[in-house]
C-alpha cells in the first residue's frame, strides 16, 4: 500500500483522476466515486511502474524491473492517462549505475522566458535534466546531468513556490542551487543548512525507513518533511516559509501527508486520514511544547554572564502557565520556574480598524527570575496547554557580565 499517486484529468473524462502505483499492484485510478485498475499496454508487467509524473499534458510512469535490472520511462498519448504508451530506454543513461527513482518537473527563466524542465533522479542521486514535448520530438534533449548524495525515497523530489527540491541523505537541495554551482563544487546552501546536524543524524539512523517525503502547507505557512523514526512513530521538521526558521513536530505519527482544498492531512499506521493544523488540541487531549531559542553570545564571545532575567512577550489567552529557564553553554537543563501569562487585553494599532484588533488575547510582558553562569544562554519555555493559543513574540534578557575565562 506504498502507492505514488498524482491528479490527471486529460480528455474525454468530466473530472479529474487519481492515478496510483506502487511497483507490485496493478496501477489503479480513482473518478471519485470508484477505484478500477488502470488500462494500460506497453511495458511487458504494468506492476513493475512504481512512480509517475504529468508533463506537458502527458503521464509518465517509471518502471524498474530489478530482476532484469530494467529501467525505462514510458510515457501516454497526449491527454491520456493510460492507453497504449511509448517506451523511453534510460538504463543506459546512467553513469553511476542503479535505477531512476524519483521525478519532477520545475520551470526555470532561461532570459528568453520560462522554460518546462523534466527532471529525473535515479536511487544514487544522479539528476538528469530534459527539456522538449516529449522524447520522440526533435526538441527532447539532455541539457543537464548533476549528482547530489542518494534521495531517501521515492517521494523525495516535491515542489517549494517556483523551487524543485531534492530530499537526499544530506539534506533538503534546491536544484537551482545546484545548477548555479554546478555538479563539482559540492558547496550549493540547503534549505536544512539551519538543522543540519539534526538532520544529518536522522538521515544516518532511519534513512531506509519507509515515510521520507515533503510537503508545503502554504495555509500554515509550513514546509513539512517528514522523518520516519519508527514504523509508528513519525516527526515533522518543519520550516516557516516566511522566516526560513525550523521546528520539530512531534505526535504527528503520519505515513504520509497531503493537502487538500488548502488544508493538511496525514494518513496514519492504524489506517486513518487526519486533518492536522485544525482546533486547539490534540485528538482531544493537551498539547505537549518545548520552546528552546538559539544560543546568543549576546555580543561577546569571551564574557562569563550570570543571568538574572528575561521578559518573553506572549500574545495569547490570559493566565496560562507554563516552565520558564535559562539554558546556558549549550546545555539541556531541568528547571521548576514556572510563570503565567498576565495583561490586558489590547488592540493593537486600533486606529486602523478591526483587523488589527486582538480580541480577547492579551499582551503578557513581565520580567522573570532565572539563574545561570555561562557565555552563551538560550531562553526555554515548556509545558503541556489544551483549548488555548499563544504566540511567542520577543524576548528580552537581563545579566550582569564578569570576566573573561
């Protein structure tokens, strides 16, 4: 049930299709009422497809035969999701050996205007990159070969805005990074250079297990990527789109994740579709955070400080509490301090009107006693809240510096 699924609607049907393959199953198409097997002629065992893209109002399915060690493309009519296809021989293209694995498309602005790039990634990280209407067309050529470290799935190549993003055993790549700096440098960013050693260390311990994949929520303003740890437990690293920070989500313990009508959702172990982002609990119960800020120097490297204080200003439901501390040295401390939230209720900006208008949340801004001796500290709050909502806005930190060690 490990299925690559996309939308298709081509000619001659009244809505779109779901078009599902897995490498052991017959392809299957769902018309939103029934699920049939898909009708197809070409490839010599049509459940050897195992992934699949649309491209220039045609399907492509990839097929691998490891026994036969076997790897083509086979692509539709124009406008046809099944039918009788055409066979694109890739095996010997690769010079790295093994067998494609994912595909994309990405559009990319040559100067002359935006050209429709067909990519292809294959399970050592070898990216091909075609443009053309299609490989028996005069216009189908190779206009690019890169190598990236091996994706990690099958699912691994997804879409960011205008971006194409490849999620290899060394982290999230921007194949327009890896364009720009060509495929000998090896020093294009990523989008994970932020969490890299935590993403280097999940890479390392489950990167063969099933679950890899990204997904961009842009309701919640989110870039998921999905960690596999166990087969029934799943994190979320999780980026904002607008400020390029990271999280970690944990409780989300989905096996794949999807959006809809601009909503989340995740399909669980237990067979379950949940809708994530929605109501102020967790299928009822509290939820369960731990804020912890980078590490700040706060301007000097060398200086012991003791700090004293720190004033987080919270935007939310009054009179919720929750365990404050200062973690010092790159430390993870236990600390018992608790605070709560505690302000009136204010509009912010009222003279623009109600959109600007708080409601009933209010601005808690209060200094807080902490302790700790170090050069560096990171603000930490922590508890477990149902039914509320809070946002961290500023943070502010009192000390008195020492010496220098």
């Amino acid at each position: 049930n490990k299925w690559q699924a996309i939308n298709f609607k081509g000619t001659g049907t009244a809505t779109t299709r779901a078009i599902f393959v897995n490498g052991t199953d017959t392809p299957l198409e769902y018309d939103g009422t029934s699920l049939t097997a898909l009708t197809i002629s070409g490839p010599t065992d049509v459940n050897k497809l195992d992934n699949l893209i649309s491209y220039k109002q045609r399907v492509y399915y990839l097929e691998n035969d490891t026994a036969n060690s076997r790897s083509s493309l086979w692509y539709t009519a124009s406008n046809a999701a099944g039918g009788a296809m055409t066979e694109f021989a890739i095996q010997s293209l690769l010079k790295r050996g093994g067998q494609f694995y994912g595909l994309g498309t990405w559009g990319r602005e040559t100067g002359a205007g935006l050209e429709d790039i067909f990519v292809l990634v294959s399970n050592v990280g070898e990216v091909l990159l075609y443009t053309g209407l299609n490989p028996a067309d005069s216009t189908w050529k190779l206009v690019g070969r890169y190598f990236l470290p091996p994706p990690l799935s099958r699912r691994s190549v997804f879409s960011l805005d205008s971006e194409l993003i490849i999620l290899t055993q060394r982290g999230a790549i921007p194949l327009s990074r890896v364009v720009e700096s060509g495929d000998i440098s090896q020093s294009y960013a990523q989008l994970t250079d932020k969490i890299q050693d935590a993403f280097n260390e999940v890479a390392v311990t489950y990167g063969s297990t099933f679950g890899w994949e990204g997904v961009v929520y842009g309701r919640g303003h989110m870039l998921l990527l999905n960690i596999p740890i166990l087969s029934t437990e799943y994190h979320q690293y999780v980026m904002n789109t607008l400020t390029g920070a990271w999280c970690r989500f944990k409780g989300w313990d989905g096996i794949c994740f999807a959006t809809f009508n601009d909503k989340l959702y995740f399909g669980s172990a237990d067979g379950k579709v949940l809708e994530a982002d929605v109501n102020k609990n967790d299928v009822g119960s509290a939820i369960d955070f731990d804020v912890k800020q980078a590490f700040s120097y706060y301007g000097d490297r060398e200086t012991t400080k003791s700090f004293k204080r720190i004033k987080p200003v919270l935007v939310g439901t009054n009179n919720i509490s929750f365990n404050v501390g200062m973690d010092v040295d790159y430390s993870n401390k236990n600390f018992a301090t608790t605070a709560s939230t505690t302000g009136a209720t204010t509009a912010w900006g009222s003279a623009w009107g109600s959109p600007w208008d708080l409601g009933d949340s209010v601005i808690s801004k209060k200094w807080i006693g902490v302790s700790g001796l170090g050069r560096a500290g990171a603000i930490r709050l922590k508890g477990m809240h149902e039914d509320v909502s809070w946002s961290l806005s500023s943070t502010h930190v009192l000390f008195e510096p020492g010496g220098a060690i």
